[in-house]
C-alpha cells in the first residue's frame, strides 16, 4: 500500500473502531434504562399487591416469598439472590 493509502486505511480503522465503541456504550446505557425501569415496575407492581388501595400494606402474608419460589420453579436456571428471598 502507499503512504497515502495507508493514512485513510488508519483513519477507516479509527472510525470503525470509534463507531463500535460508541454502539457499546449506547448499548449499555440502553440495557441499564431498561433494567432500572422493569425492576421499577415489579416493585410497583408488588406495592400495588401489597396494598390493595390502602396508604399502606398489610404485611406478613408472605408475597414476597411465595414470588421468589415461583420464580424458582418458573426460572430454574436463573436462581433469585437469597437477599431477595428473606
């Protein structure tokens, strides 16, 4: 290859290079907004559960757990953190 080719080659690898990376850090970025905005809607969901219109739920029936052992039939090979199950 000339010089000349050789100067735009590099600058196509730059550009590509710079391209993909910008592709992942979209990419993540997008991937955290829709975690964040689906474990927001399970927790509303569930506080929706919990309370059942009132300012404030009945606790100890339990829903929490009884979710987490569903999920664990459900979603055998994608077990729950024992956090989320206390």
């Amino acid at each position: 290859m000339a010089k000349k080719n050789i100067i735009i080659f590099d600058s196509l690898v730059a550009d590509v290079r710079s391209i993909i990376e910008e592709g992942r850090q979209r990419a993540f970025a997008t991937a955290g907004q829709v975690a964040i905005l689906t474990y927001w809607n399970i927790g509303r969901r569930i506080v929706e559960e919990e309370q059942q219109g009132n300012a404030r739920a009945d606790y100890g029936k339990g829903l929490i757990p009884a979710l987490a052992d569903r999920k664990e039939s459900d979603c055998p090979d994608r077990p729950l953190s024992p956090h989320y199950q206390e």
